[in-house]
C-alpha cells in the first residue's frame, strides 16, 4: 500500500481515532499549568505594588568637553539613572556612574513630584552612590541578604530605563560570585548576574527577591548580549550606605605598592610550603606608604596576607576591602627565593 492508494478507512488504522491530546506523562496539565501561571504572576504583580513607590527617577546634568574644528568647547550633557528610597527622609540609594560628577540632579517620585537632589556621598570603587531630596514619609524598600540567594532564584527589576519610567522586569538569578571592575579599576567582589532584562536607564535601580526585598543595585549589562545582566550585591550596597550617610564617603585600607601577578618555580612552591603556584611581584613601594615602612623591597614577591595566600592583585584588593585601618597586617613574600614575614600597619586610601 503506497502513500497515494491509501483510503479513509486504512489511514484510520493506521492513526488510529481522533482524541483529545492530555498531558505527557511528567507533564502538567493545562489547569495546573494555569495555576502555576497564576502564582508566578501574582508574585511578580505583588512586589511590583509592594516596591514601585520606593523606585525613583534621576535626572542628571553633568558637564563635558566637546572637541571642536574651533577647539574644545564646554556643553552640559542630559543622563537618566534609577534609584530606590532606603531611609524615609529622602535618602535615596543609587549607582555612582548615574550621579558622579553631577553639577544639578533632579528626582521624580513615584507619586509624580520633581525634587531636587544633593549627593550625600559616592564611592566610584563599588559603583554606589547615596543622594538626599527634601521630603520626609516617603516609602522605603526591605533589605534582604545577598548571601542567600540561589542560582535559579525568582528576581524582579524595577526602573527607568530608556525614560519609560516604573518598568518591571522579571527573570532569574543566573550566576553568583562575578567580580565586575568599577571605574576606578578596583574589583566589585560577589557581584549577582541576571537574565531580567536591563536597559540604559535601569542602572541604580533595585533587584529584589520574590518577598520585595532589596538584594541588589543593577549596575551593568554588557552591550549586544542578552539576558547577561549584573547588579552590585546588597550585603556591599549595606554596608556602603551606612558610611557614605554617616561620613559622605567610603575609606578603604591601603598597603602602599604596585605590582603584578607573578608565576613561581615549582621548586619554591613546594620548599616554601605556599599554597599558590604564584605572587604579586612588587614593582614600586610608595613613598611614606606602610608598605615602605614595614621593609617591603620593589622585586619582593608577596605570598600572603596574614593567613589568606595572594597571587593577584585583586586578591591583595580583595583582602584590604575586609581589613580595618590601623590593622597590623603580616606581609608574608620571597625575597631572592627566602620566605620572610614583615609587619605593615595599615592606613587610609589617600585617594580616598
């Protein structure tokens, strides 16, 4: 029997009759489904009232050099950020890049007023930022821990982008522990990555969990990828705002050189007992620095800080960004292949 002498009747037999289509086995079924739909979308509907009056509208006026036939020639530049109230008298938390060198700024609340807005500190290091309107009663956002997010975790963005103001997106925690470099070439350690979808206007906007609470400050994307989204994790932006509202900036510790990643003989590795195959080489010790007061010599290799072993210079920044200024911090390096041990108190940033 060939495909053209089939009739009705021997095409039923070998079809069979027609039925409605159930679920596949494992699969839910279209009023479960339903159900499902429905709970997702109340959540999302649910933080979107519960946190929309928090998010806020920035508008920024920032100064700028155009380059001319004529010569350079100043001109005012327009940018638009997000923002969320963290405190009810007008404290409002936000990325550094969407306020940093501001000379006016102006906020619009969720209730439709235009504020203008003073920036209380920022700290271009973690890309955050706090500004202050002048208004009290206003709605704050929850704080929640970043520590304790999942890969595959139900996250809300809300914000501004590209002007259409109170935007909500949705999407997934898609990876934890990013490093993401700031705009003074410092790591952002921890950094949360997500597929809800963030535009140009979105950065200082909150990410939150399922419950509304704040867990992280959308800050990037990367241009012509999709659904590859970062935000600045809570635990850091908590910690950041209380001392950018306390003392209007962030003062990190400082070790005093400059260095690079070094690779280490297997030979030295294993003499020394040193848990990494490689060291920060010191290239230069910086004058009056507690580098240069413990004895650290420009072609040191630095192995360790106190206990923790370094073998980048993120790792050194890393370990400074938890360290207390005034700490006596053991500075463990080979010097001509030698392990010694020095002592280095540390002191304030002087860029900070």
């Amino acid at each position: 029997m060939t495909a053209q002498n089939i009739d009705g009747e021997s095409l039923l037999r070998v079809i069979g009759p027609a039925v409605e289509p159930g679920p596949a086995e494992g699969q839910l079924s279209e009023e479960e489904a339903e159900a499902v739909l429905d709970a997702y979308s109340q959540a999302v509907v649910t933080v979107a009232e519960k946190v929309g009056p928090t998010v806020v509208n920035i508008a920024a006026v920032k100064r700028s050099i155009a380059r001319t036939p004529q010569g350079p020639r100043p001109y005012e530049a327009a940018g638009a950020g997000s923002g969320v109230i963290v405190a009810p008298d007008g404290y409002i938390l936000t990325n550094s890049h969407v306020v940093h060198g501001a000379t006016r700024l102006e906020v619009t609340l969720d209730d439709g007023r235009t504020l203008p807005a003073e920036v209380v500190g920022d700290d271009p290091a973690s890309d955050l930022a706090v500004i202050r309107v002048g208004a009290t009663g206003l709605p704050v956002v929850a704080f929640g821990d970043s520590d304790r997010l999942r890969v595959g975790q139900l996250v809300i963005a809300i914000g501004n982008p590209l002007g259409f103001q109170a935007t909500v997106t949705a999407g997934v925690i898609s990876a934890l522990g990013r490093s993401l470099r700031s705009q003074t070439g410092r790591a952002i350690e921890n950094i949360v990555q997500t597929d809800a979808a963030l535009n140009p206007g979105n950065s200082g906007g909150p990410l939150v969990d399922a419950r509304g609470r704040l867990v992280g400050i959308n800050t990037a994307i990367i241009q012509g990828a999709q659904g590859i989204c970062f935000a600045v994790p809570v635990n850091t932006a908590r910690w950041v705002v209380g001392l950018l509202i306390n003392e209007g900036r962030v003062r990190r510790a400082y070790l005093g050189i400059a260095g690079e990643a070094r690779p280490l003989h297997a030979r030295i590795v294993r003499e020394q007992g040193l848990k990494v195959p490689g060291g920060v080489g010191v290239v230069e010790v910086v004058a009056g620095s507690p580098a240069e007061r413990a004895g650290v010599r420009p072609g040191d290799v630095v192995v360790a800080l106190d206990d923790a072993p370094v073998s980048t210079v993120d790792d050194v920044q890393r370990f400074l960004n938890r360290a207390p200024i005034g700490a006596t911090v053991r500075v463990g390096a080979l010097r001509r292949g030698r392990r010694i041990d020095l002592a280095a108190v540390l002191a304030a940033s002087p860029d900070e």
